[in-house]
C-alpha cells in the first residue's frame, strides 16, 4: 500500500514537474514554438513580468541572436520586462533569416498572423497583459514593425521601430492611428533617413528595390494620427537623441521620431529612452 501510495505520489509530481517545465520550457536557447513559428524567449531573474517587449531581429538575424545583444537584453530586463525575439524565415542559400514585410512582394508566411500568434502564446502562457506589451524592431525588422502597425494598428498597444521604416512604393495610407516612436540614426548608411536603390536604375521603376523615406513615413503617420499640423509640436535635444513629438492629434494616438548621431545600430540607452514613452502614454 505503501508503494502504491509512494508511486502514485511520485507520478503525480513527476507531471507537476513536467507541466511546470513545458510551461517553462523556452529560453534564450530553446524555442516556444507556435503554429506558423518560433520565439525565443528571457525573463528578469525572480520576477514574473506582466509586460513585455516582443523585438523583430534585422535581416540574417535570428530570435536567438537577438540575446547576443546584451545591452538591449538586460536594459529590457532590468526594467522588469519580459522579452520575446521571434525568427524569421530562413533564407535559401543563406545564413540566418528575414521577413516578408513588404505588402507588395512575395510573401512566405503572413507575417501579421505569426507575430499575433507570439503576442497571444506571451499572453496565454506567460500571464503577460495584452495592454502592456511593445513591439519594436531592428532594421528590416524595424520595417516589419512598421508595416504592421500599419495594416493592423490594434494589434498593440504601441510600436517602436529602430533603423528601418516603409519601403518604396510607401504605403498610400494606415488602417488606422497607432502610437510610435521612430528612433534613427543621423548618419546610417545602410538605411539612410532618405532610403537608397538596392536593385535597379531608378527608384520609381517597378521591379526597384528601394528604401523608403523617414520623414514621408512620419507624413504617413500624422494622416494616420489625424494630426493638425505637418510641424512637431514638441523638440528636445537636452539628451543624448533628438526627439520631435506630435502631439494635436487624434486622442490616444501617439507620435515621436527620435534620431541620434550613429549610424545604423541600436543606440545606447534606446531601450531607456523607448520604456519611458512606452510606460507614459
């Protein structure tokens, strides 16, 4: 009896312990894994976080290589954060992955779809609020982010995307306002704020491949937001970006371009600068 007892004890804590660690199976290395793909993922030591930052990685990057950024992971972290890296679809003959972010091109998965599934896998098995999750992005990942909050402006809450925005031809109109900040760098040379002709003669040729324009992205967003004026409203460059604000527009929208003097990189202290907007809306 005894035994019997001892062993169905024992069976009943083995699942326990199976339940908690396939609840708790993702990680920086180990994937969470969902129908149309997989996210990695990292949590402050000893907290349970009801927020989150979900970051799409740049092209050849991957959702476990976002943690190699450890400026980025423990600034987010350190904030008592969640922090989730998607990956994007691997590319023929090439290392690492990307995305199919532009409406316009051939698509290998539904991007929107996919990263909908992430923010309803954080919420479901993660105890995170729908109300308190950024998505950002870097680079490509930045014009993924954009294009999202473009087609399906409720998805979240906000946006943040860094170094990478629409693409030519831009996007005639949003689905709606959104809250963004927009953070660049003055002098990148990989996205420049005026975009530049990656394949082709002449950017307005159908078949060119060519980067969009920041500040005709930020026109986009003020009709999107219903802004009363083309000029911002607010300036501040008492710290280390230079920040333009929007703020006569629709109620409950939001508007920021932050740039600062770097090229094309996740600046040093973005993470700060992108929480305290994120937490102040």
């Amino acid at each position: 009896m005894f035994i019997k007892t001892l062993t169905t004890l024992s069976a009943a804590l083995m699942g326990g312990v199976f339940a908690i660690s396939a609840a708790s199976a993702c990680t920086t290395n180990t994937p969470c894994v969902v129908a149309e793909g997989e996210y990695f993922v990292a949590t402050p030591d000893g907290e349970t976080p009801d927020s989150a930052v979900i970051f799409i990685h740049g092209f050849g990057g991957s959702g476990a290589g976002v943690f190699r950024n450890t400026g980025l992971t423990n600034s987010v972290l350190d904030r008592g954060y969640l922090l989730a890296a998607p990956s994007g679809l691997k590319m023929p003959d090439r290392n690492g992955g990307s995305w199919s972010f532009h409406p316009d091109r051939a698509q290998r998965r539904d991007e929107i779809a996919f990263i909908t599934s992430v923010r309803d896998d954080l919420i479901a098995k993660h105890g995170i609020d729908p109300d308190k999750i950024l998505l950002s992005g870097f680079s490509i990942g930045g014009s993924m982010t954009s294009y999202l909050a473009c087609a399906a402006p409720d998805t979240f809450p906000a946006y943040a995307p860094i170094g990478g925005s629409f693409w030519r031809p831009h996007p005639t109109g949003c689905e709606g306002d959104v809250r963004l900040l927009h953070t660049h760098g003055w002098s990148d040379g990989t996205v420049p704020l005026e975009g530049r002709l990656l394949r082709g003669t002449d950017i307005n040729d159908v078949g060119a491949l060519a980067q969009g324009d920041v500040f005709h992205a930020m026109e986009i967003w003020r009709t999107a937001n219903d802004c009363v004026h083309l000029k911002a409203d607010r300036f501040d460059t008492s710290g280390p970006f230079w920040r333009r604000a929007w703020d006569r527009c629709l109620p409950g929208s939001a508007l920021e371009l932050a740039l600062f003097p770097g090229g094309h990189v996740i600046p040093k202290g973005w993470a700060k600068m992108a929480l305290d907007w994120f937490e102040n809306l």
